[in-house]
C-alpha cells in the first residue's frame, strides 16, 4: 500500500471558527509547557523525559485542566509527539556537529496546527459526490465544509489541521493501493538552472522551460510590506516601552497578514508550476536523465549582494522539491528515471562532442561552452543538457564504463525500450 497526501480547503462558520481558534491555542500552550517540562526536568536530574513519560504525564494533566480533557487524546499525543521529533532532531544535529538549534517556544502566531492519528477518533472525513468537496467532522468543532478532491483515491488514515494567513486546511494522508500516471514514449535529459529553469535535450533538439520567477515579481512589494510592518512594530515598542510582548494594535495585525497572504500566494504559485511541470516532464518522457544537485553547498553564504541574491534565485526555484516531485511520479509512472553522478560525469565542464574534460575549469559566469579539444561552441546549459543525454544513452545500452566517449552502436530507441521497469505505454 502506498501513501499519498491530499490538502482540503476548510471553510468553518464564525462559531466553529472560534472553536478552532480556541483549540489552536490549547495546542499551543500543550506544546511550550511540554518543551519547559522537559527543560526543568533535565535541570533538576539531569535526565530527558521522553516521549513516553509525557504521556503518561499528559494523563494527569487532562484531569487537572477541563480545557485539555475536552480535547481529543490522540491528537494531544500527536503534539508531544512532535516535540519529541524536535529534540530528536536536536541531538541528532548535535552528533553530526552542525549547528544545534534548541527547541524553541512557540508563539500562537507561529503555531502551525494540529493533527490527528487514526480515522474515526477526533475526525472523519464526509467526501462529496465523485469524492469531491463534502465535509469534515472534528471534534469539539462539527461538521466543517471543506473544498478539494484526491487525485487517487484511498483510506483516510490521519489528518493535520494547519492554520496559514488566516485560512484553514487539512492535510491528509490516504493509503492507497495503486497509483495510475500516464507515461510518454520519448527519451530526454535535463539541466536545471536559473536562467531558465530547464534545458531540455532530446533526440529532436533543445527546449527550454522559462524561469517564471514568482519571487522576484513581487519582490518589490515584498520589501514594502516588510517595511510596513517593521515600522509599525518600532512605532508599538516605542509607545509602550517594551521590546517584547507590546500590545498588537488592528493596524500592525492587518499589516502582518498582508505580508503572510503574500508569502502564500507566491509559495502556492511555486508549488502548482512544480508540479505541473514535473507531471508534463512524466507525461511527455519514458526515459528522463538529470544531474543530483547539492542545493545545500550550493547557497553556502557568500560576500556582497551579487551572491546573496544568486542564493536567493535558487532557492525561489526550489530545485530539491522539483527533483522529488519528478522523481516520484516517474514511479507512479513506470518511467525511467536516474541522476547523474554530478563528481564523476561534471556535465558543465564535459564536452558533449568529444566528451573530454577542459584543463582551465569553466567559472559560473562563464555561460558559453567552447570547447578546447574539439572546437564546438554552445550555450553552458545547452551543453550540459546534451552531457546528460548522453550518459543516459550510455546508461540505458547497459555500458559499464560511463565516462567512455564510445557508443553502443544502436540507435536510441533501441537501447532503453527493452528495459523500462514496465511494459505497457501510455496512449498517445
């Protein structure tokens, strides 16, 4: 059985709006005296409480507060089982020796939400005709409309309640048995950049996917909004005296979620174009090649702006996402679907004529290939993308060595149609 994530719209009225308000809150307040729990403990004793333990305390806890013994149980354990995941995460960091980042207390503000472990206890979901729209029951809250429809249909199993920008949603998860996805019938590598966001090579030619840059379209009014809202946050300290916990005036609420709609808006826009980029990717590709990329390394800090802002134009292009995004549904598909080794093929450097490696290493402002050795002149990415391609071929005729300039002497259609994970070829 596979799983597979389905996000719901939900659309509450205003009492069930405050209810859900409410229980945001009791989440919230459950998970900071949990975190400071656990930090008084190891204060006092030396030792960690674990999850377990907290538990077993949250029981006590229910009886003592009539606000948590409201709530449902499993959805209580859900948030200290995220803390828990928190510190985890901590001394893992810790061990691998890089930079810890402690648990950190939660304001409501930046509370994300709630979940919920089984179907059936605390919520249920009510879909609608062809599993479209219908309703959601939570507990302590009722029937809520919600908005959405799973691509695949399956068994609810649990349920995340997220708050963002003052709108509701439910993430969740479905166990599904089989997952259908149409496949094409070409062969094709890709290089990702941010010039253009894809540099397609196939047997016909180059392609390229613009870049469609959301975050830098509204990157102006971005810094607007920010300014806005740090000046009415100086403008509420002075006023009050107080660096911290300053009254929040209709005003600087209303400025913080201007700003908050517009980080959403620009994030769902990043999102859909992902996907459907990738599912066009799938569709049109039996066999689909690209290189692993190190976003990390990639967006280490540097001096001055100019690399500041490069680091900002990759991470608004969101390559790791998109690799995993394409990755999976070429499964779901069938498709065949690999990543270049970056260290040993160094597709920007490799001549894709001669396939030999330049002695002077090619800077990233360099953005045409010349090649040394063989004389041919093309676009870095161009060039990249035809590298992949290349391999790809290598890789589908079954070569061991994958750095050899020779081929396998058949043609590609030839090389790969023997051995795609499975048979059946998805209708024109």
């Amino acid at each position: 059985m596979l799983n597979r994530k389905v996000t719901y719209r939900l659309y509450p009225n205003a009492e069930q709006e405050a209810r859900m308000q409410e229980t945001l809150g009791l989440h919230q307040r459950l998970y900071n005296t949990a975190l400071e729990e656990r930090i008084r403990v190891y204060r006092e004793t030396g030792k960690s409480l674990s999850f377990a333990d907290q538990c077993k305390g949250l029981t006590q806890w229910r009886k003592a507060v009539p606000a948590l013994a409201g709530l449902n149980a499993q959805s209580e354990q859900v948030t200290l089982k995220r803390l828990h995941l928190a510190f985890q995460h901590f001394f893992r960091r810790v061990k691998n020796g890089e930079t810890p980042g402690f648990p950190r207390f939660k304001s409501l503000r930046r509370y994300p939400g709630w979940g919920y472990k089984t179907h059936g206890d605390g919520w249920k979901l009510h879909p609608g005709e062809s599993g479209r729209h219908g309703k959601m029951y939570l507990q302590g809250i009722g029937l809520v409309s919600i908005r959405g429809k799973a691509r695949t249909p399956g068994t609810p199993v649990t349920c995340e309640i997220l708050h963002k920008a003052g709108k509701w949603f439910a993430s969740v998860t479905l166990e599904v048995g089989t997952v259908q996805r149409e496949r094409g019938t070409e062969m094709g590598a890709f290089d990702w950049g941010v010039a253009d966001f894809l540099t397609i090579a196939t047997l016909q030619g180059i392609e390229t996917v613009k870049n469609p840059r959301h975050l830098r379209n509204q990157l102006a009014e971005l810094k607007r909004l920010s300014r806005e809202v740090s000046r009415k946050i100086v403008a509420a300290q002075k006023t009050s005296g107080r660096k911290k916990g300053f009254p929040v005036s209709h005003s600087l609420r209303k400025a913080i979620h201007a700003l908050a709609c517009l980080h959403a808006k620009i994030a769902r826009s990043r999102k859909n174009f992902l996907h459907q980029t990738s599912a066009w990717l799938v569709e049109r590709f039996g066999a689909l090649a690209t290189e692993a990329l190190n976003v990390q390394s990639m967006t280490k800090s540097g001096k001055g702006s100019r690399k500041k802002g490069l680091n900002r134009e990759v991470l608004s292009t969101s390559p790791s996402a998109f690799l995993q995004m394409t990755r999976t549904k070429a499964e779901e598909a069938g498709s065949w679907y690999e990543e270049a080794p970056t260290r040993e093929i160094k597709p920007t450097q490799r001549c894709h004529a001669c396939w030999e490696l330049p002695e002077e290493r090619k800077t990233l402002s360099d953005r045409q290939h010349q090649c040394p050795h063989c004389g041919i002149t093309c676009g870095r990415d161009e060039n990249a993308a035809l590298v992949l391609l290349r391999w790809l071929e290598k890789r589908l005729a079954g070569e061991s060595g994958l750095c050899s300039p020779q081929g396998a002497g058949r043609e590609p259609s030839e090389m790969w149609s023997g051995v795609r994970p499975r048979e059946t070829v998805a209708p024109a």
